[in-house]
C-alpha cells in the first residue's frame, strides 16, 4: 500500500487553501492578450508612447548650469592626476584585524584588496572588507555632531566633556563608564588606560553584538585564564569542525582558507588534511569537508563532550553523567573520530563555533589539547598581554594618510 506523498506549500494562505488567495494567485499575472487585440487599447497606447518622447526631448535640451573646474595651485604631494595612490591600512571585525591595500583617485577611496604581506589576510579580503568602501559613500552615515536630535558644534562637545570631567575629577570617576567595540588598536587602547589612570573608579566595557563572548569564557573554563586561540591549519592533518565555518567567516578565515587550501593539492597526495565536520546547516567548510555529519545545533555539544573524553581530555564519568542524544548513526561517527584523531596526535585540530555553549567550547579546548596539537597551543597567548607572534591581530600596519 503507497503511502501519500507529502504536501509542500509556501505560505500559509496557500496551506489554508483560502478561496480569496487562489483568486489573487490567478490574477498575479493576467493575460494582456486582450489588450494587445483590442484595436482602442493599442492606439491609446501609442498616444501615451509619443507623449512619452516628446516630453523626454524636453527635457533633454535644458540648458545645465555652468560649472567652474578649478586646476590645483599646489597639487598634494605624490598625486598625478589619473593615477591611482595605494595605501596599507587594517580593517578590524571583532577586535581582529585584516590587513588591506586601498586605491584611491584624487583623495577618494574605490577599491580595497587584500594585503599579501599581512599575515592576517596573506592578499585576500572578506565580505566585510568589499562592502566597507560602500560605507565611505552612503548617504545616510553621520557627517556632523549630533544631541538630541540637533546638529552641535566641535566646540560645544569638548566644552560638555570638559565640564563633565572636572566634576568626575573629585569623585575618581565614579560615575564614568566607556562603551566601546573589541580594540584592536593599540594606541587608543593606550589613550583608555590614561583616561582610567586619572580616574580610577571609571570602567570600560568593551562589547560587540556578535563576538567570540562563548570562546573566551569557555577558555576561562579550561585554562582559568582568558586566552585566544590561533590555529595552524597548515600543521594540521585531521580538522575537525564542531559547527565552525573556520573557512568562510570569523577571525582568521582568510589566513586559514590559504593554508587549507595549501594543504588540499591533488598534486602532493601525501600532505592533504582530512577534515570531518559536524554542522545544523551547510557550510564553506562542510561542502569542503571529506565527512561531514549533519546534526540539530542541540547535539552538538554532545559530540564534543564524547570527543573529549574518547581522546583522553575528560574523564569517562564526565560523559556518562550526561544525557547523551545522539543516535547509533552519529555516535559511530563520532568514534571514527575519536580514533583519527588519536591515531594523528601532534597534527590534529578541533575549531568549534565560537557562538556555541562555553561548556563546548571548553570540550574542544580540551580535546585539542589532549592531542598534543602544538600548532594551536603555541598561539594561545592571554589577551591581556599579546604575544608578538600574534601582533598582526592587534595593531595595524600602516595608516593613509
């Protein structure tokens, strides 16, 4: 007996099957045969078609008004008229930095590209960089100094800020918060350390909307320290992705995308990584993957937690403690994991998402660690006092000027 195949609808009007929806699904796109045969139709057509043209020669012949170009008296240095200025510089998401090269005609800004001597983004640009040139230009970004809705001088707001801080002077700053992004620079992080210098009892929260919030407290959970991790892909024979697209989006992409794809050449068989993924949706990475495992967002964790403890990272009772979700599918999956990565120790990586739970983020810490991966484990310094191993992610190379 054949079972009924199943229903696919689009909207919830069409899963209703409303009489009133069918009417408008019909009517969506009407026949004009009708018009095109109906001599009085087609004249009145043509009417509004010559009138069209007439009125756009109208128009067509106003006179524009006249504009004065004006040659430089002294042209700014280097600048050659129709040739373009190059400039190093660092666009930074999230508290990371991309080293980038911009072109500019005469003072304006409209190309960027990677810089291939940046080591964050070895001459390659991301997303973000591309659509960053559209900002300089948008219509509707802040040109001038605002309060309550009102356009406020220079002046005025140095004056405010003045008076605001000669009355936080007596009181340390009790008062005095700074709200501000993940700084990636280390002069203004220099200039904040002043301002809180002077006024001891003021805080600086730093935020952003979609950080790697997860990542650091899962590190506080493994090491009892915030700490950064900074892979080595092109060490790494096993790559195992917990939800992570490393490839395509986050800090570091650009840079783990070349050494990725440094190791993925048909022609040296004998250096190709392997790489499993675990992931709810598809992925760059997940496409790229040689096994990949789709799963709920939910079981995750439980693959991380069963990779931890198969390799060594956490004791067995840490997983029998928990409900474990996975089917017999995944966790034979997961096993052939375990095995890879424990037959591959010193020249394995697992990167999970740095959204994901900070009790994941804790397990793949712990299973990178327990399998000896040293590509990782030597760019992990503490935030707070950046190694120069890592200084491309902290500071920009160059300034336009």
């Amino acid at each position: 007996m054949s079972t009924p195949s199943a229903r696919f609808w689009r909207t919830l009007d069409e899963y209703a099957d409303d009489p009133a929806f069918r009417d408008q699904l019909v009517n969506e796109f009407p026949s004009q045969i009708e018009a095109i045969t109906d001599p009085i139709a087609r004249r009145r057509f043509l009417k509004l078609m010559g009138a069209s043209l007439a009125l756009g020669g109208l128009t067509a012949c106003t006179r524009q008004p006249p504009e004065a170009i004006v040659p430089y008296v002294t042209p700014p240095e280097d600048l050659v008229l129709g040739k373009p200025l190059y400039f190093a510089t660092a666009m930074t998401v999230g508290g990371v930095a991309t080293g980038l090269v911009v072109e500019s005609h005469e003072g304006r800004p409209t190309k960027v590209e990677g810089n291939p001597t940046h080591p964050g983004s070895l001459g390659a640009s991301d997303v973000f960089a591309q659509a960053a040139i559209l900002g300089l230009y948008d219509p509707d970004r802040s040109q001038t100094l605002t309060y309550r809705g009102d356009i406020r001088p220079w002046s005025e707001f140095l004056g405010a800020m003045r008076g605001a801080m000669i009355a936080q002077q007596a009181l340390g700053g009790t008062g005095l918060r700074i709200l501000t992004e993940s700084i990636g620079s280390p002069t203004l992080a220099a200039q904040i350390r002043d301002v809180l210098r002077r006024f001891p009892s003021a805080k600086w929260h730093q935020w952003d909307p979609a950080g790697r919030h997860n990542a650091t407290r899962g590190a506080q959970l493994a090491f009892g320290r915030p700490i950064d991790a900074h892979f080595r892909i092109d060490q790494a024979d096993i790559l195992v992705a917990l939800d992570s697209d490393f490839l395509a989006c986050g800090a570091g992409s650009l840079r783990y995308a070349r050494e990725f794809a440094a190791r993925r050449r048909t022609d040296q068989p004998n250096r190709m990584s392997r790489v499993y993924a675990v992931e709810g949706m598809p992925t760059s990475t997940g496409s790229r993957a040689d096994h990949r495992l789709p799963l709920r967002p939910s079981e995750v964790e439980a693959v991380a937690w069963r990779i931890a403890t198969g390799v060594g990272a956490l004791p067995t009772r840490a997983l029998t403690s928990r409900a474990d979700p996975l089917s017999r599918a995944a966790q034979q999956w997961t096993d052939a994991v375990i095995r890879d990565l424990t037959s591959h120790r010193g020249a394995s990586l697992v990167v999970a998402e740095t959204t994901s739970p900070p009790s994941c983020m804790r397990s793949r810490t712990l299973s990178t660690s327990a399998s000896a991966t040293t590509a990782e484990r030597s760019c992990t310094p503490s935030l707070s006092k950046p190694s120069p191993s890592i200084s491309f992610s902290r500071s920009r190379i160059s300034s336009p000027t």
